[in-house]
C-alpha cells in the first residue's frame, strides 16, 4: 500500500496551491522581513533572490521528482528509487529522520507561532491593541508569553485545526483547506500592500528593499541569506517529497517546481512592501530583529488610519500562512506511518500531530515554566537556547541544511540519470536538465556545507 493509494491532486492548480502553502508560511512573512531589516535591506535581498535560484529550486525539483518516481510517503519513496537504481534501500532512513523527526519537530515551533498570529488577531479583532506604545506593545508580547495559559489553548488549537485537515485526506482535508486559505492569503496580502502604499512611506521601503547597498554585505550576511531562501521554499525535510507523490504524469515538474517558487518569493518581497512602508512611516526601527512582527508592527497599526482593520487582516493572513505550512508539515510523517502500517489516515494524523504538540507544549513552556530548562545546551551550538530556541536552530540551521545535502546526493548521484531525465524532461538529454545536474551535484551541496560551517562557528 502506497501513501498514494491512487489518489493523485484533482488539477495541477491545486496541486500548485497546496505546495505554495506549504512554502508559503513563517520564512516569507516573518523570517524574511526581520532578516531583510536586520542585514541591510537591498543586498540581502539579491543574494537571497541568487540562493532562491541556485540552491533552493534544484532541491525543491530533486524532492518533487522522488517523490513522484517512488508514489509514496518520503521513506518509502526513497527506498523504491534507490532499489530501482540498483542503490542500498538504507537511503530511506533519510526520509525517517527528515520527513519523521524533522516535520514533528518544525510543527512545534509553527504551533508556537501560529498560536500567537491567532491570539494577535482575536486582540486585534477586539480592540485590545489600539492606541498601544511601545512599552504596552513589549508588554502584551511578554504576557502571552509569561503563562501556560495564555498562549498554550492557542498553540493547541493551531496543532488542532492541522491535525483535523490532515486526517480529512487530500481531497477532503488538503486540497479544500488550501483552496479556501491560499487565494485569501494573496487576496489579502495584496490588499495590505496597497493599504501600506498609500498610508505608508512606500518609496522609501521600496528603496530600502531594492537599492542593494552591497558594502554592507559580509559572509554571515550571505550565509544567512542563503539558508533564508532554504527555509522559505520548504525543502531540506521532505515536505516537497511527500507532496510530490500527489502529482500526476502530465504535470511538468521543472516548470511546476518554477511557478511554486516565483510566488513564494513574490510573497515574501510583498511581506517586505507591506510592512517597511508603515514602519518607515511612523518612525519605527525595521532592526527589530525576531520581534518585529509581534511587538513593532501593533504600534504602527495602532497609528494608521483603520488599523484595528487592517491589523486584524495582517494576522488573519499570518495564521493562514503558517496554517498551510503546518498541514505540509504534518504530510511526511502521516505518509511514514500509512505507508508503514496498516494504520488510517485519521489515526496517523492524529498520532503525528499528536507528537506535534507534545513538542509544541514544550515550546511554548519554555518561556514560562521551562524558562532555565536548556536541554543540549552541552552541545556548544545550542549552548543557552531554551526548547523553542532549540527546535528552531536544530531544523532551520542542521537539519535542513543536512537534508538538502543529503537529497541532492541521492538525487544527482544515487538516482539513474536515465530516470530522473524520465521523470524531469520526458527522458531528453537537454540543457537544463545538465543544468540541474550541475547544480545539485556541486553546487548545492558546497554552498550548504558552509551554512554549516559557519553555524558551527556560531
């Protein structure tokens, strides 16, 4: 029994909505900006844009090509592939390690964030943060944060709402969540981006934005510019993987695979152009680094005209982000378990998501009750970092990083040119699928080893 059981996306529209959720999430609407904020604006945006092309797409392609090749859940598929190769079928403990721990453990940290865009938009949505300054904007963020039961029904309703539209299946769960949250998503951000020109101080954050300053660049800049554009597309975990075993023979997946990450950096330079514009105008600070989203941009919705609206719309919109991004999330390892056992969907989703959220509790304890709990912290990289802390460093700067290194091997080396060229480009020795090659052979694999390098650092 495959992860498939035949069941396939309804059209490549959907299928193109589903990946673009599933991309689409924290890395574009609040990694990005505060990164952007924090490294310079323009010059980290080109080096962004490059990494986008160079790393995460041919990845993004090698994870969408397995898993259409293998028709399963990630391990299984990986394991198909590489017996098919004539490969070990012990490769697929990368799709254990990535699509099982990996996917559980960024659903933690997504429950976490996704616990605080609801909560951001109930307050919004009641007027609890009109009028707020600085100090009161700190001080909401440190009271969701300072008690177990402020933020945790939130966190739990998020992992909830992901586990009720991962266990309806593809047609059922996926395929109408993302059909109903994706064309809102873009309806609103655009909408916002509008808003934020016209109240806002558009030319200088477009400026900001798009006038590299490149003597403002150094090699941290360019590293974490480089595992930005990684976490963005959501490669490196399988994720792509376990969606790709969806997708039908008619569907193009280089092209595919194109479109998927056009819009997802759409979206995240329109995050850029829906917020710099309202923190420019009301003299706010885009340095603000993690807290950006949650404690800056409330003041600035607090001043502008229909705030309380359009604050309330911002928040709704980050939900929907990180929603769509959790159910990618939740795929590889409910694939893992339908394909392993003779388990129902309904029942993987809910154990998977179940582990989820045990982790998810544990993040979200960490700053209140947990707060002195450092658990790796005898590893010198995780050294002070509290549970939230650690799950975010361990997937974003080890394990995807390892992942994409791992899946570009498998995929240029371990898998038989003759079928991913099949898969690709309908068996055809051309240009671009050299290209890819190089690529994902050289390419992608040296420029993750030094995002490694310099984690290790520090």
């Amino acid at each position: 029994m495959t992860a498939t059981n035949g069941t396939q996306w309804s059209s490549r529209l959907t299928f193109i909505m589903a990946a673009v959720g599933c991309a689409v999430g924290l890395g574009n609407i609040w990694l990005f900006p505060f990164l952007v904020g924090m490294n310079g604006g323009g010059a980290f945006v080109v080096v962004y844009l490059f990494a986008v092309a160079i790393l995460a797409l041919p990845v993004l392609i090698a994870e969408l090509m397995v898993g259409r090749r293998g028709a399963a859940g990630p391990p299984r598929a990986i394991a198909t592939v590489a017996r098919e190769s004539g490969r070990s079928e012990a490769w697929s403990w990368m799709g254990v390690i990535l699509g099982g721990l990996g996917a559980l453990f960024a659903l933690s940290f997504y429950a976490v964030a996704g616990g605080w865009a609801m909560a951001y938009a109930f307050k919004m949505a009641t007027g609890q943060l009109q009028g707020i300054d600085t100090a009161q904007a700190t001080l909401t963020f440190d009271v969701l944060n300072g008690s177990p039961g402020s933020l945790l029904p939130w966190s739990m309703a998020f992992v909830g709402l992901t586990i009720f539209i991962s266990a309806r299946g593809l047609r059922a769960g996926i395929e109408k969540a993302v059909k109903l949250m994706m064309p809102g998503l873009f309806v609103m951000l655009v909408g916002i981006v509008i808003y934020a020109g016209i109240v806002g101080d558009f030319s200088r954050a477009a400026q900001f934005l798009f006038a590299p300053d490149f003597t403002k660049l150094d090699s941290k800049t360019v590293l974490a510019a480089f595992g930005a554009a990684f976490f963005s597309i959501s490669v490196g975990i399988t994720n792509m993987m376990a969606y790709g075993a969806y997708i039908d023979r008619d569907t193009r997946i280089p092209g595919t695979a194109g479109i998927i990450v056009l819009a997802d950096t759409a979206v995240a330079l329109l995050a850029g152009l829906m917020i710099f514009p309202l923190l420019f105008q009301y003299g706010l600070q885009p340095t603000e680094g993690p807290g950006l989203v949650f404690m800056t941009l409330p003041i600035a919705f607090a001043q502008i005209p229909g705030g309380m609206l359009i604050g309330t719309l911002f928040f709704l919109l980050l939900f929907f982000a990180a929603l769509t991004s959790s159910i990618g999330m939740l795929e590889p390892p409910v694939s893992l378990l339908t394909d392993a056992t003779k388990m129902k969907r309904g029942t993987a989703a809910l154990l998977s998501g179940s582990v989820g959220a045990f982790f998810g509790m544990l993040a979200v304890l960490s700053f209140n009750v947990l707060s002195d709990f450092h658990p790796l912290s005898a590893i010198a990289t995780f050294e002070g970092k509290g549970v939230f802390e650690s799950l975010i460093h361990l997937v974003l700067n080890l394990m995807m990083p390892i992942g994409g290194i791992l899946i570009a091997i498998f995929a240029a080396w371990m898998v038989k040119a003759e079928f991913s060229r099949d898969e690709l480009f309908n068996g055809r020795d051309t240009l671009a699928y050299r290209a890819w090659q190089i690529l994902l052979r050289f390419v992608a694999p040296v420029l993750l080893a030094f995002v490694l390098i310099d984690v290790a650092k520090g």
